[in-house]
C-alpha cells in the first residue's frame, strides 16, 4: 500500500503523471471500502438534486413499458423520473444511506402529500420551517424507522428545504450569492436565464452584455467550488475552473438557457422562477408518479460489487441502466471492470449509458466493444446535443449484443 501512495505521489507530480496514475490504481476487491472521493461521501448527503439532464438520460435508456431498469439514488429525483416511462420497476442503488434516507423521503412525499404540499415542503419555493416540520410530522409515521430517526436528528433540512440541503447545493449557493449576484446585475441575470427562443438572440446578449473578464472570473469559481476537497488520487487535480469555463462557452451557444433548471439554480440559487421545473416537480407528471412510485426499489449497495454479485441474486436481467457519473469516483481500472460486470447484467438489445465530469472522459472498455456491447454512436450525439447540464462529457451510451 506504501508503494502505491510513493507511485501516486510521484505520478501527480507531472502531467503525464495524472493520466498514468489512473491506471496505476488497483482494483479494489469485493467487499472492501471504497475510497472516498469527496469530503463526507457516506456521511451526509452531498447531492441534493442531480446535475444530471434527466432528458437526455431517458433518451438514451429508451424505457419500454413493462421495463426493469437498474439506476442510481442519488437524491431520487432523477431516478423517480424514470417512471414516467411506465417501467415496472426502478431498483435505484446507492452506497450512501444519508442519500437513500433523502430520496426516500422524497417517495413518501409523492405518496401521501398533495401536489401543493409536496412542493412546498421539498423547497421550490420558501416556506416556513414550522410548516414543513408540520408537514413531516404528518407522514413520518409512514417511514421505514431508521429513516424516520435520520430526519428527526435533522430538522435543520427540512427547514431549508430538502432538495437544497446537499453539499454540492450549498457550494452552488456560495457560488450564487458571490460571484454570479456579483458578476451580473439581477436584470442582466433574469434576461439572460429567461433566453433561448431565438438562440441568435441569446448568443448575441451573452457576447455583448454577459461575457467579459468579469464574468469568466466569477464562472472560474463553480469548478472551483465543484473540486473543492476532491481526492485527487481518484479525481485527478486537473484546471476545473478553466474546463468548465470553456464547456460553458461552447456550450451557451447551443443549450436554451430557458430551459437549463441547473443554470437557474446555480446562477440564482432558485427552482422554477425562469425556467420550468424539475421533472419530477412538474404539476402535470405528479399524478402519474403519485400512482407509480411503489414501482421505486432502493437498495443499498457498492456499484460494482452489486452487478457482480448479481448472478447469485436469482434476479431477472435489467432491460436499461444508467450508471450516472460514478465510475468518475473510481480508478481507470474499476470503471472497466464495472462495465464489464455491467454488461452481463443488463439483457441483450438493453441499454447502458453513463456519464463523465468534463475533463475526465471515459470509454467503453476495448475488449468490450464488438463482443459484449456496441457504441449507439447516434444517441451519444443526441443525447449529448440535448444535455441541459454544463458539466459533462459527451454521455455514453451502448446496447448489449
Ligand atoms: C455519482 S453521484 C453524483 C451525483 C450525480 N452526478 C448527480 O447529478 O446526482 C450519484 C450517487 O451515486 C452514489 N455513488 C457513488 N459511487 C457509488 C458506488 N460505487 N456505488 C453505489 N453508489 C455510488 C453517491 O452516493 C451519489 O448518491
């Protein structure tokens, strides 16, 4: 092990270094801690909504009804989208019990609230904090009992808001209220957020009225924030600031800011005042979620030791899966081997499709492309174009042979 941290200290200390490091890294074996990327992985929930396009994800899954289909938790409002696509079900694994804790008091919302409380009471809008402990007093009976104590000891997130308690959103916050409140005035802010009918017109304001100096200065600070206390022997120390600042460049003059709900949150810190809401928060999908979400299996579980495991479980095959951005948080070596344990588990003409923070692509596994899986070159293109998100790499998706 000694070694192994000399060969690391060594590696990141050259550019050529980062990348070979990468390799370098051992496969971790079954049951064996994962080493943590960020800062209170496992211990408290750092993904509090995703900043994945869910769009693009169920593009790129092309979800039948009847479909069982294999995603991650996270903070469950991606993974509950899923089931407007009529799947039978969701199983949404997670090695964190703080974010299992999180999405499933999200299904119990939708369960027992009212479209009106349930929003409310997650934090769209303000509320006050008497009125959503209110509210979760009022369905708390109905919690498995370990998530009923995790949020009883923290009654702080409830007052905020759930969907904003994670780490990553009070990053983002940071973020908001001092660089982008700073950068833009409030009007340039809300004409610029409310753009994207008419993309030349968008293009057109960003170049003469938003960018400048003092914008790319205050944008430099969301990968900066977003790194912020990242282990660099998994993620390696690369110029965030600057890769996310020129995806966002590339990137603002094709993506309608009107519809991005991520560039209202993170510019203004707010849900659904200039763009539409999450998915999942959207008024006229409740009740078909309201009627599916007993479809939702969350499982606790390590990724990778969960699909190879899998042939002892005795369960059906998955028909679609999509494995986020997690084999970001694993060496070279565990991200080829989670595929390829992946790709047994998912049947054949079902697809796989994962994501990649920007500035760290990945790809298929060689040995895996022609013989296990086949690149679906045309839907990492559409989903890629699709992409409301500013963060990621183009999404891979693949179909198993
Ligand atoms: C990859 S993270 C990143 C957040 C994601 N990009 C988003 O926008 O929501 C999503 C979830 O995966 C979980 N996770 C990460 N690595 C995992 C692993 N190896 N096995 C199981 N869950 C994992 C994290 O706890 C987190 O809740």
């Amino acid at each position: 092990m000694s070694i192994l941290r000399y060969t690391n200290k060594f590696l990141a200390g050259n550019i050529f270094g980062r990348a070979l490091r990468h390799v370098a890294c051992r496969t971790y074996s079954e049951g064996e801690e994962v080493p943590p990327v960020h800062l209170g992985q496992n211990e408290r929930i750092l993904f509090s909504m995703s900043l994945e396009d869910i769009r693009s994800i169920r593009h790129g899954l092309e979800i039948k009804s009847g479909d069982r289909v294999f995603t991650l938790a996270s903070g469950g409002g991606n993974a509950i989208t899923l089931l407007l696509d009529d799947p039978a079900e969701v199983v949404a694994l997670d090695f964190s019990i703080p974010q299992l804790h999180l999405a499933k008091l999200q299904s119990a919302c939708i369960k027992y609230l009212s479209y009106q409380e349930f929003i409310d009471f997650v934090g769209v809008k303000n509320m006050e904090p008497e009125e959503r402990v209110r509210i979760f007093n009022s369905i708390k009976g109905a919690l498995e009992a370990d998530v009923r104590e995790y949020w009883n000891a923290n009654t702080s997130d409830i007052n905020q808001g759930i969907i904003n308690c994670g780490d990553f959103e009070h990053r983002f916050k940071i973020f908001a209220e001092n660089a982008m409140n700073v950068a833009l005035s409030p009007n340039q802010m809300e004409t610029f957020l409310s753009m994207g009918d008419d993309m030349n017109e968008q293009r057109r304001y960003f170049k003469d009225v938003i960018d400048g100096e003092v914008f790319r200065r205050a944008y430099r600070r969301l990968g900066y924030w977003t790194f912020k206390g990242t282990n660099t022997d998994i993620m390696p120390a690369l110029d965030y600031p600057n890769i996310f600042l020129q995806h966002f460049l590339n990137k603002v003059k094709t993506t309608p800011m009107n519809q991005s709900y991520f560039m209202e949150f993170i510019f203004t810190w707010k849900h659904g005042v200039l763009t539409p809401l999450r998915e999942y928060l959207q008024e006229e999908n409740f009740d078909v979620l309201k009627d599916r979400i007993g479809r939702m299996k969350w499982l606790h579980g390590e990724m990778m030791n969960y699909f190879k495991t899998f042939p002892t479980l005795n369960q059906p095959k998955f028909d679609a899966m999509g494995l986020s951005n997690v084999t970001d948080l694993m060496t070279l070596s565990n991200h080829n081997t989670t595929l390829r344990a992946a790709a047994k588990v998912v049947k054949q003409h079902g697809n796989i499709l994962f994501l990649c923070v920007k500035g760290l692509p990945k790809t298929w596994p060689e040995d895996l492309v022609g013989s296990a899986v086949v690149i679906e070159h045309d839907k990492v293109k559409e989903c890629s174009e699709m992409d409301r998100a500013f963060f990621w790499e183009d999404i891979q998706v693949a179909k198993v042979l």
